[in-house]
C-alpha cells in the first residue's frame, strides 16, 4: 500500500504516452524501494491513460489528476507538486523506465549528500549501447546540452559527480528546495525549464550529483520529436530567457556579446534544417518577453545566497564545446 507520509513523491507528466506509459509503471512496480506516492497528470491528452488498471494494484495506488488543456512540463508538474507529501520529489517522464534499484540508490545518494539535487544516469531504450544523457551542461554562451549524449555507455565514467542541472526526465528534488523557489517558471511551458530551475536552486546553495547507479532507459522526445518545431520554438526561446534571469551579477553584460554571437549561429543553424521562421518567432518573442524576465531576475538574484565565482565554476568556459557537441551529434 502507499505509505501515508513517502519519503519520494513520484510525478508521471502524460501526454498522449499510451504506448509507454504501462511499461514505466511496471518499472515502478518493481522498485526494491517502496516508500513512495506516484501522482500521475493527465496534461489534456486526447488519448485516455491505459495504466489506470493499476490503480487496482495494492502494490502500486496511482493518484491521478486531470488537467483540461496541455499545461505544458513547467505548469503539469507545479499542479502535481502541490498535491505531494513526499521529502523528495521526483520526476519521471512516461517514456523513462527506471532500474529495480533506481529508487533504492538515489536514497543511499541523498543520505550522502543531505540537500542536494539529483540527475539520474539516462541511457537509450531504444539504443542501450549509447547514452541519453549525464545531467546538463551549461555554456557561458547560454547553450545548454545533455552531458554525454550519444556517446557509448562503455566508454563513460561510472563515478558521481557534480553536473549543473538534473534533466527532468528523471530528475530528484528535495521538496522543501522546490517549494523555496516556487517550483517552475511556467511561462517557459515546455524546454530549459529544468535548467532554470537548477540555476534557482544553486543560486541558494543547493548543488546536483550526477549518480552512475541511478539508471533510467529513456525513449526521449516522445511527446514532441526532437527537432520539432515545437521543441526548436520553446527549447530557443527559453534559452535566452534562463541567461537573462538567471546569470548573476555583472557577468549578464559580459558574457552578452558571447550570448548574442550563439543566438545568431542557432538562427543560422535553423536556417539550413529549413525551419528559419520557427527560430526567428522564438528568438523575437524571447526579447518581448525580457522586460518580463528581467522582472524576475531582479527577485531570482536578490534570493541569491553564494559567492557568484561558486556558480560560473560549474559552468563551460571551453569556446569550442557548442562545436564539439554539434559534430557528435
């Protein structure tokens, strides 16, 4: 049965996720960890949820919620995160299926590092040889990547390690931090919300472990493909907005001729995959919306707790990686 007071709190976004849905939930069911609540978010999906049948499980009580209209990653998750009673929340999309032991190490991780955040270990369903992704890197230029994708499982370091930001594909929280900075931005809706998130959260001391042993196999890009024009639309204009909020002091202006230089390459990128229109919208509506941003910049850096040098050590300074990442691609 469901603990009355769980130690994780467990969030499924579905969109749409019939074909994947029922094979996350079997991954839960098998957790060796059993303390925690699993709220699902019905995010306006016009196909309905075929997992609901475990809710007749008692090893596995789903609360399910929902929503009208799609609120996007940023608002679904805010709306579950109220309803939690977990210490940790955790976030895991419909297409990611967790190892038995996944729960059960992030656990022994947290005892380690109390007041930390969590990026799990996300490796390729459909293409187990390669990963999907360390955690998160960010660029001084204000691009940010997965760490280590598609490169071979083989070859990767299988140590924990500090990353910037967890991929909130399977991602771990302590509740009261998530709460502490208001959970999600949702006028992002969707993209580089988890990465402004992290950088809210370390911005107040908190710090991310990537943990090898916490393994999650993800489809990745299920909801939206992965150079849909969606993904392109929200994923670059919220880029722009996570640098104007979230860069502390005066490195915004410095680090802006270097941000402007990456915008430009990304338009022209999108230019040459023929979907110019789609990045030139989201790059204007990304500068319509600064004045709003900056708003909020002036809130997020005030909260700000430790030393800026402390945060752009954790960033990459290598001019050349953006470079590097798109040929590896």
């Amino acid at each position: 049965m469901e603990p009355a007071h769980p130690f994780f709190s467990i969030i499924i976004l579905y969109w749409n996720s019939n074909q994947t849905i029922n094979r996350c939930l079997e991954a839960l069911n098998d957790q060796t960890d059993r303390d925690f609540e699993i709220l699902i978010i019905d995010n306006g999906s016009s196909v309905p949820i075929p997992g609901e049948s475990f809710g007749s499980n008692p090893q596995l009580v789903l609360q399910i919620y929902r929503l009208e209209q799609n609120a996007g990653f940023t608002g679904g998750n805010n709306f579950a995160a109220d309803k939690a009673h977990g210490d940790y929340l955790v976030l895991l999309n419909a297409d990611a299926f967790p190892k038995a032991d996944w729960l059960e190490n992030i656990r022994k991780a947290i005892h380690k590092y109390p007041n930390y955040f969590f990026a799990s270990k996300l490796i390729m369903a459909n293409n187990p040889e390669r990963m999907d992704g360390m955690g998160d890197i960010y660029h001084a230029s204000g691009l940010v990547w997965r760490k280590a994708y598609n490169t071979l499982v083989s070859s990767t370091r299988d140590e924990e390690s500090e990353v910037f930001s967890a991929c909130g594909a399977a991602a771990v929280y302590p509740m009261d931090a998530f709460r502490k900075v208001n959970g999600f931005d949702t006028d992002y809706f969707s993209y580089a919300e988890d990465v402004d998130l992290s950088f809210r959260l370390r911005l107040l001391g908190y710090k991310c472990i990537y943990l090898p042993k916490a393994v999650v196999h993800h489809v990745g890009w299920g909801s939206s493909g992965r150079r849909s024009d969606l993904a392109v639309y929200y994923g670059h204009r919220n880029l722009v907005w996570t640098f104007v909020k979230d860069i502390p002091g005066i490195w915004v202006w410095l680090l802006a001729p270097l941000h402007l230089v990456a915008n430009l390459l990304m338009i022209g990128l999108g230019i040459s995959r023929r979907q110019g229109r789609v990045m030139l919208k989201a790059k204007a509506d990304a500068l319509r919306g600064v004045p709003s941003m900056w708003k909020k910049r002036v809130q997020v850096q005030r909260n700000r707790r430790v030393p800026i040098h402390r945060l752009l050590m954790v960033m990459d300074w290598n001019p050349i990686s953006p470079l590097i990442k798109l040929l590896h691609r």
